[in-house]
C-alpha cells in the first residue's frame, strides 16, 4: 500500500522552513539542535535553514522557502521578522509559525502565541491555521499597527543599546523626548467618506490593539473582522500625554484628544513630512499614507481549539 513502511514506502514527512534572525538568539548550534530536535519528535523532516541579513530581513528567505514549497515558514526573531515573513506569504497558503525573539512580540502577545520559545514551537508544529487580514500602508504589508508621528518617532529614538538594557520599556524612555514636539496638522479620508483634519502628534492604525504591558490602545481592533482600526492622538508635553495616557487607558469614547475609527481604506495627509512605522520598523519619512486591508490573506499557525466538552450523560 502507498504510505506503508513495510512496503518500502513510508508516508512523507512535513518539512519546513526556519527564517531566523542571527542577531535574536546567541549560540547557533544550540538554538538549530533545539529546533531539529522538536521537529524529528513531532513527526517533521529536517527543516530549510534560511538567516536574514542586514540587506534582507526575510522577504527573499521566505520567496526561497515558498518556491521549495515547504509546509510551514517559522519566523524566529522581533515584530520585524515576523513581518518580513508575512509578506512573502500573504496569499500563497503557507502558514506562517511565530518563534518570538524580540522587544517587543506584539503580534505574539496580541494573539496568545506563547512566549517561550520552546512552547511557541510545539504551537507552530502541532497548531491550527487562522487566517488573519493584512494591511497595507503605501504598498507595504503589516500584521500588528502602523502609524506616523510620535510612534514613529518612539521606535526611531530607541537605540539598540537601550532595548537591550531596558526591554520594552526602553520605549518609553524614547517617547519621552518627543512629547514637546509641535502637533502636525492631519487631514484624513477613511473610505472614501468619513473625514476628519485636526492638530495630532500621531495617528495609529492597528490590525491588533495592545501595546507592550497589555495598553489598550486599540481595544476593539481584532486581526480576522475584515477592518483596520484608528486611533488620532492629540496632545502636547507631558500633562496633555498624561491626560492622554489616562484617556486610553481608561477606554474612554472620542474627545479632543482622542479620534476613533474603523475602516477599509484610509488616506493620511500631513502638512509636513513625518517618521512612519509599519510593525516596528521605521521605513522613511513621507507627508501621505495610504492604507488598505485585505481580508484574510495570512495563514497564521496558533494554538488548536480545545475540544468541546462531551454531553452530559456520556
């Protein structure tokens, strides 16, 4: 019979590929037995090893690890990676596996992906898919948030030194020096209806809603509805963004300071150029965003449903 070991003939091995970022974990031999290991007691071939680079985070790995049409893509490293990853799978039916080596793990966090390493790979190999909407921002993918102004600013203040110091919290410490910035001035356009232009230091949009430490800052934003959500940030010094802080934390509705909204297309006008991010990365500087989603082109692996409890009586 076909798939029959005593025929000659054993079932094929699911294989996958490993997109690593060299700079998120220390010893390489031990962090590649780790993996090989978990994959030879989960039933998986040896994996495709791929490492990004300075030039390469991972879109030319995960086109490579596509066209050897592999089982699985493991994205080991930051938000970064993930998102590199992302984008060379968007629509091609490989599921994408999360090993989170970063600052910051939003997507992870956001998800319930486990943090362990060892865990988050038992998920990615005996997972479930989901599928996840992705958004676009001028042509560029992202699975967490993007956004222009003060978050940008934030990521590109951030130096490697302090993260490693600090963690996360080294974030904060970057906002700090930009929270006497002068507010730029924010035309917006969401789908081709709903307009909105006031005096911002930034505008977030968000497929996930929390930030690092669990922050609501979008509290509605789910990544399989089929919207991307806005939030529009106006404040200025540190009493108007602690008066802002309280506002989200407390979740409250639309104010001055606060703007929220959902949509499917969304066009971002600033009277001067601005820092944009996509998943944590700065990619430039630029006066307009146009953002897009499109639903459900992401196959995430994540934790298998737990079973439904038996009827009463069995």
């Amino acid at each position: 019979m076909p798939g029959d070991p005593e025929f000659g003939n054993p079932e094929p091995r699911s294989r996958a590929a490993v997109v690593a970022n060299p700079t998120k974990y220390g010893d390489r031999g031990k962090f590649r037995d780790m993996i090989s290991a978990a994959m030879s007691v989960h039933g998986w071939s040896e994996p495709l090893w791929l490492d990004t680079t300075a030039d390469d985070p991972g879109q030319g790995m995960t086109g490579t690890a596509v066209a050897e049409q592999v089982d699985l893509v493991l994205a080991c490293g930051g938000d970064g990676t993930v998102t590199a990853c992302a984008e060379g799978l968007a629509g091609s039916g490989i599921p994408l596996g999360v090993l989170p080596l970063g600052t910051g793990n939003l997507l992870a966090r956001n998800l319930g992906l486990p943090l362990d390493l060892g865990a988050a790979l038992v998920v990615a190999l005996t997972g479930a898919d989901r599928r996840l909407d992705v958004g676009y921002a001028n042509g560029r993918p992202f699975v967490v948030m993007a956004g222009i102004g003060i978050d940008a600013k934030m990521l590109g203040s951030a130096s490697p030194r302090l993260k490693r110091r600090l963690g996360w919290a080294a974030y904060a410490v970057s906002a700090g020096r930009h929270l006497g910035d002068r507010p730029m001035l924010v035309r917006l356009n969401a789908d081709g209806g709903m307009r909105l232009r006031r005096r911002a230091g930034g505008v977030i949009v968000g497929n996930v809603g929390r930030l690092q430490g669990g922050v609501p800052l979008l509290p509605d934003a789910a990544p399989d509805d089929g919207l991307l959500d806005a939030i529009v940030l106006t404040a200025r010094g540190w009493a108007g963004w602690l008066a802002l802080a309280g506002h989200v934390l407390l979740r409250r509705g639309a104010t001055g300071r606060v703007a929220r909204f959902t949509f499917r297309e969304l066009r971002i006008n600033l009277d001067r150029e601005q820092p944009w991010e996509i998943d944590g990365e700065v990619m430039g500087r630029t006066r307009q965003l146009m953002i897009v989603m499109r639903p459900g082109q992401l196959l995430l692996r994540a934790p298998a449903p737990a079973p439904a409890p038996a009827p009463a009586g069995k």
